[in-house]
C-alpha cells in the first residue's frame, strides 16, 4: 500500500470531516504537525474537537484554527500562551475539557492499548473530580479517568520510512507517539523521508502498521514560544 503521499492537502484528502475529534502532537510549538494544521485550516471542517497538550499560541499550531473558528472543543492540559483560546473560552464560544498533563498523557496511552478506563489519585477532591467514578484502593481514594481514542491523529517525526515507521527527535517526540497509537487513522508529517529498511528496528519509536499516510516536509520552519537570551559576555 502506497503510503506517501505529495502534500499535506493531498493526504488528508477525504478523511478530514466536519465534528470529527483529532489528536495533534507536539507540546507548545516543538514537534508540531504544522503542516497537516494548516491543511485542516483550508479544507473549510469545522466542529472539530481537538485533543492536543495546548493550543498553539496566537497565529501558530492550533492557534490557526481558532483563528478561522473551525475548533469547536478542546482537550488539553495547557492554553496558557494563547490569548484567542481564553477570549473563545470566556465568551462561551469555544468548550474546554482540562485534563492535568500525566493523565491526559495516561488516556491517550491507555486509549491506543484498547484499555477503556483506568484510576488515577490526580485531581482527588478537586474540580477536576466531579461527575467521575471515585473508588478506594489500599486506602486510598482515586478517580476513574477514561482512554482517549480519535477519529484521527496527525502527528510530526524527524525521520520516517515508506512504509510509516517513525523516529522523533529529542523533546518533539512529546506527545506524538502515543497519539500515533489512539486513533483510525494517523497521518504523519516527515522531515527525512527514507527508504523502507533504512531505519534500524531498535530506533523505530512508532511502527508503521499504526501509519496511514505520510507527507515529506522538508526544513520546516521551528518555532520559539518565548525566546529568552542572555546578554553576552565583555
């Protein structure tokens, strides 16, 4: 099966619905799947439910798509560097599911192991608590979290082969593993594109059975959320 595809758009042509729930990769701006974002943003889908650590920030990652208003819900950890997200948020226009980081990391996982539920002591006696399953174990309390699953995922890796195998680099790995594994139908974006066999299976991170598409994209611009640097020295 042909797995490379020429461009991004061409990839996610006649998979991206409208109301469909898709998982993006990445946490803040590192190991993102800009590309596949901006794809969503031009086939005009709307109603989308997003599950990703944190919304991009203003005019980057997912911050595109509150841009255009195709977001409809989010699943997220983390929006604190989007201003858009919280002006959305507070005008009852965008709905919000907080989820801590551990867990949200746990439900993902969970949720491409086939594993429906699990219990968890975080957020024990808090917001986040309400309306869950609540058991005792060995004296202690915790909640019941669901697994996550999406309709799609779109993810980004530093090498991958034709036949889908993946390897991410360095902090970009993040979230886009166990997002690869949590959903129908996962579509990559590669910065190096090589030939099947070329990856040595112990550095393979996602086998590419978990792999639908694959679009090459090379040097892809690499954002800095909030570039911090030091004078330099006499």
């Amino acid at each position: 099966m042909k797995k490379v595809y020429p461009d991004a758009a061409a990839a996610l042509a006649g998979v991206v619905k409208d109301g469909m729930t898709i998982m993006a990769g990445g946490f803040g701006l590192c190991g993102i799947p800009e590309t596949l974002i901006a794809a969503i943003r031009d086939s005009g889908a709307k109603n989308l439910t997003f599950i990703s650590n944190n919304a991009g920030v203003d005019g980057a990652g997912l911050g595109v798509l509150l841009e255009t208003r195709q977001i409809r819900k989010m699943i997220s950890s983390y929006v604190g560097e989007n201003k858009l997200f919280a002006q959305q948020y507070l005008a009852g226009e965008l709905e919000l599911e907080f989820t801590p980081q551990g867990t949200l990391a746990e439900r993902i996982r969970a949720g491409g192991a086939g594993i429906p539920a699990f219990f968890t002591k975080t957020g024990v006696g808090t917001l986040i608590a309400e309306g869950k399953e609540e058991r005792e174990f060995d004296g202690e309390r915790y909640i019941m979290e669901r697994g996550l699953f999406a309709d799609i995922s779109i993810v980004h890796a530093w090498k991958g082969d034709t036949e889908g195998n993946l390897v991410y680099r360095k902090t970009a790995r993040n979230f886009n593993p166990m997002m690869a594994s949590a959903s129908r139908f996962t579509v990559a974006e590669v910065e190096h594109l090589v030939p099947a066999g070329e990856i040595d299976p112990d550095q393979m991170h996602t086998p590419g059975i978990f792999v639908k598409r694959i679009v090459h994209v090379q040097d892809p611009v690499k954002r800095i959320e909030q570039r911090t640097t030091r004078k330099r020295a006499a």
